[in-house]
C-alpha cells in the first residue's frame, strides 16, 4: 500500500501546485488518476481483508447481539434513508466472532447499496432445522438475475459498473469463504417480495 500512498500523495501535490496552469482535459486526466487511485486502495484493502479470514479458536457467539452492534453501527444510514431492518430470534452458534461479525456486515451493506427506490426493508430471521441453522437476510432492493445467482460470490464478479456502484466484488466470495470455515453453505434465491434472500447455514452447537 505504501507506494499506492505515494502516488497519490505526489499526484494531489501536483495538481494543487499546477491546477491554475492545467487546461480541463489536463484536469479530467488528474482526478482520473486519483479515482483510480482511490479504486485501486479499495480494491487492496478487500483483498487483505479476505485473506485474513482466518480460523482462530472457536466460541460461542449470540448473533443477536452481533446484529444489534452492526444495526447501532448502521443507526445514522437506518435514519437517513429511512430503512428498516426487522430481525427475528436468532440463536447462539459456536464460531468466529469476527468472521461472523463480517458475514452479516457485508449482506447488510449490500442490502442499502443494492436498495431500490422503495424504502428499504431488511428482514433478519433463522430457521431451526434438525443439525443445523438456516438463516435469511432478505430486502426488498433491486435484486439479482437468477442467471447470475451463483457466480455472485465468485472474487471480482461484478453485476453492474463501477460508476454505477462502488465496490471491488470481493465481499460475497468472502461471505462465502466464512461460511466454509463454518461447515455451512451460501447462496441466493431471488425474494417473492421483490429483491434477494441471502441463505445460509451454520451447524447448531452440540450439546
């Protein structure tokens, strides 16, 4: 990352010592650079973020209270927009707190990118079923093409451009790599309401 700071370090410099002198398409090209730059930091930090998707002890871990931190986290986005996110009873799992934490970070974030011009609405429940849990993060947003349902959580699998949504494409592949540390499985399945529902499943804890 150091040398990436450096250019745009050097290149802010330059464009602030010789903006009056640059011609428009000078300046075009200059926050073309910087855009570029910026992107390229995103891009780095997601990739350092999925590779250190580690295994560490497991422990138990209550997702309602790690909904309730994400959703405090979210309170001024939720305020803002005027969303709502609705969350069942979930259960305590045995897992990786972080991990976890992460998982449900990036449905929620995709859930207000990927809203519609409909207030959006997320609900958040689990399903209890005979070895396992099955949880949903469903919205209401403008939804995913059944065609695309499966490679969505390939790394850099983008539906849509990058003027039209930021972001590097790595934030379902990690979902995904989480939940295989977990011994469960991650799709998508298009919601009735309109939007997606992210399924996944984690093993209940053994008594």
């Amino acid at each position: 990352k150091e040398p990436l700071r450096g250019i745009s370090n050097f290149t802010q410099l330059l464009l602030k010592l010789n903006a009056m002198q640059f011609d428009e398409e000078s300046l075009l090209y200059a926050r073309h650079v910087i855009k570029g730059i910026e992107r390229m930091d995103t891009l780095i930090k997601d990739i350092l973020s999925y590779s250190e998707v580690i295994k560490q002890a497991k422990v138990q871990v209550d997702l309602n209270s790690i909904i309730s931190d994400i959703k405090e986290t979210y309170s001024y986005k939720i305020l803002e927009t005027g969303a709502h996110i609705n969350i069942g009873i979930l259960p305590t799992i045995l897992g990786f707190p972080t991990q976890i934490n992460q998982l449900l970070t990036n449905l929620i974030s995709n859930a207000f990118k990927f809203s519609s011009e409909k207030p959006l609405c997320i609900d958040i429940y689990a399903i209890e079923k005979e070895n396992f849990w099955e949880f949903h993060v469903c919205d209401n947003g403008i939804g995913i093409a059944p065609e695309y349902h499966t490679s969505i959580f390939e790394m850099f699998k983008r539906l849509h451009s990058k003027n039209q949504y930021e972001g590097s494409g790595i934030g379902l592949a990690t979902c995904k790599k989480i939940v295989n540390d977990h011994d469960g499985t991650i799709y998508v399945q298009s919601n009735p309401e309109g939007g997606s529902d992210f399924v996944f499943t984690l093993p209940k804890m053994k008594v």
